[in-house]
C-alpha cells in the first residue's frame, strides 16, 4: 500500500491510495461517499472490495479521499463546499495525479453516493474526459437525486438547527459522546427514541442524517456483527457538514443534478445542464442500487431511464434484492450478491 497526496486547483490537500498486488491493464478507482472515506473498501472484519478485486484479475485497486472524506477535516471546519467544488477540482485533480503513475492504462470507476454524484457531474460536465475511463459504476445516486418526503424535510431544516440550535455546523454520528446534557448530547438520545430497531446510537443517527427509515442507511442483516458496533460505524461515516445539504436540495427540487450557485463565475466550467452532453459520453455506466434504498430511492432507476432514451443500449441497471443505501459495500455477503456483478461489468469493458 503506499499513499500519493496531491492539492486541488483552489488549494486543497487530497489524496490517492495505491493497493497493489501484482501490474494489470486494467487500474480500478473506488471513490467513497459523504461522511466516509477509503477506509470503506479496505473494511477488515468483511472480504472487502479491494481483496475481492484482488482476487478476481484487478491486482492494481486505487481509492481516493476527496474532500468529502472523513480522514480530513473539511466536514466539520464550517467551510461551505458544494459538489461543484468537488466535479470541477476534485476529480480532475486525481485523474491528473492518477495518471502520472499508471500512464495510459485503463481506468474502472466504482463510485458511490455523492461520490458518484460528484464524479458524474465532472464526467458529463467535462471536467474529465470519458476517453480517461474504459468503464464506471455508481452505487445508489448519479445525475437524478431522488429522496424520500421526511428528507426534503430535513435537507430544509437541518442547516439552520446544526448552525443555531447544535451550534456546529455539522451532524456526527458521535453525538451521544457529547457533554451529558448538551445540546448534541440530548439530540442524540431523541433521535434514538425513533429507533427502537438496535441500541447503536451512531446507527440511528446516520439513519437521521440522510434517510428515512428504522434503519435508513443500510439493511441490518446486511452487516457483520462487528461492523453493528457504534465505534465502528462511526469510523466508517464520520460527521457531515451540512452544507451539502442545501445543494441537494436544490437538485431534488430541480429533478436533476444543478449548480449551487449559476452565478458563481470560479464555477463557471461546469455547464447549466449536465444532461446536454450525455449523447456525446461514450463511457458504458452500471448503474447499482438496492432495492431498500431508503436514502436516494429509485435515483438511479430513474437516472438510467433517463440516458437509455438519450443513449440506447450505452448504459446498464443493476437492482440489488434485500439491499439497502451503503450495504452494498460494506455488507457481510457483498463480496457474493454485489461484488461479482461490478467486477464482471468491469471485464466486459477491459478490451
């Protein structure tokens, strides 16, 4: 394993992991979510993605922490990033720095959540040039978010009670470790009175940040014992800034992925439709997503539908039975019900 940090165009410090096995023509990026990191892919107590890779002909796995990552300390610093941020400096970045190791190999993409959001805006947004990719699968979320009523209700509310009521401008899973009687203290406990499914305060509030469901985020079959455990998921997603909050909520208003902000002009790169160009992106998409997806729903659905009719034949759907949001990834039986899905799109485009 060895580490490859670069900085961003607007100064910000990221970087790549190297999991090395053995040289291939085929390099695999594994891009994480909001809230975690590459730490995701590597998870000991599972066959994680990078040994199932490992084992099936893709010796050279790479993960990146963007911005969102919880190994940095931009989620809680109260700086207001939005995924334009990440789609225009991010993912250019890390191609660039990608590529100055690997040469002109060919690159497969797993993404996930707004990972996977961000990383198809810099795709169709021309930030990176599909001709970089042989192939990409994103997990839960692309171009179309789609969320349940109770998270409209908290995508409008939640910055304004982080900001004057918790008195930071983020939510972490850690909360209950609080001061005994503090504002995030006793919003921990309240939550968990909405969560009689287990008594992991961490897994009832990740279920608060971004879903609607007892539990939300994954399915708890999915899981490992020792990944149910309220360190362990609170390393796994750490605490999220709110912020991106107001940016998907702009998108789930707009049916599609948006700017935060049109008049930006340090932004100006990224087009006002992300959808203008998809005709003209030749790179194939397996879009994944289970069907207990109780954070993005039927995103994705809705997404390939959208580009089948733009780009017949181009992309793929993958609807993954008894799944939920993040499990796909980090459930114990992954590596038998997901993995081999992602792998064998991954080889069908190695040519």
């Amino acid at each position: 394993m060895s580490t490859h940090p670069f900085v961003t165009d607007d100064d910000v410090r990221l970087s790549l992991t190297r999991y090395h096995r053995e040289d291939s023509d085929d390099v695999v990026l594994l891009i994480h979510g909001l809230t975690s990191s590459s730490n995701l892919f590597i998870m000991p107590e599972i066959r994680n993605m990078v040994s199932y890779l490992h084992d099936n002909g893709f010796g050279d796995v790479w993960a990146l922490d963007f911005r969102m990552s919880n190994i940095f300390p931009y989620n809680t610093t109260g700086r207001q990033y939005s995924l334009d941020d990440i789609a225009l400096f991010d993912h250019p970045a890390m191609i660039k720095e990608l590529r100055r190791h690997i040469g002109d190999r060919r690159v497969h993409v797993f993404a996930h959540c707004l990972g996977a959001l961000s990383f198809s805006m810099s795709l169709f947004g021309g930030t990176v040039r599909d001709t970089d990719f042989a192939s990409v699968v994103v997990n839960s979320v692309s171009l179309t978010p789609r969320v349940p009523k109770w998270s409209k209700v908290k995508m409008n509310l939640g910055p304004v009670f982080a900001d004057y009521v918790l008195g930071v401008p983020y939510i972490d899973p850690r909360f209950e470790q609080a001061p005994r009687f503090s504002a995030r203290w006793m919003f921990a406990k309240g939550v968990s009175l909405f969560h009689p499914e287990c008594n992991v305060s961490s897994c009832h509030m990740q279920s608060f940040m971004w879903a609607s469901g007892r539990p939300g985020f994954f399915m708890h079959e999915n899981l490992a014992p020792e990944t149910h455990t309220h360190d362990r998921l609170a390393d796994l997603n750490g605490a999220s800034t709110c912020h991106y909050y107001r940016h998907i909520r702009k998108m789930v208003r707009a049916g599609k992925a948006v700017r935060f902000d049109p008049r930006d002009e340090h932004l100006s790169a990224l087009p006002t439709d992300f959808f203008a160009r998809a005709a003209e992106i030749q790179t194939p998409i397996l879009f994944t997503t289970g069907d207990h997806n109780r954070i993005f729903t039927d995103s994705n659905v809705v997404c390939h539908e959208r580009l089948e009719k733009i780009a017949p034949g181009r992309h793929e759907l993958k609807m993954l039975p008894g799944y939920g949001h993040i499990d796909p990834i980090l459930g114990k039986d992954a590596h038998v019900d997901v993995y081999p899905a992602i792998a064998d799109f991954f080889k069908r485009h190695s040519a």
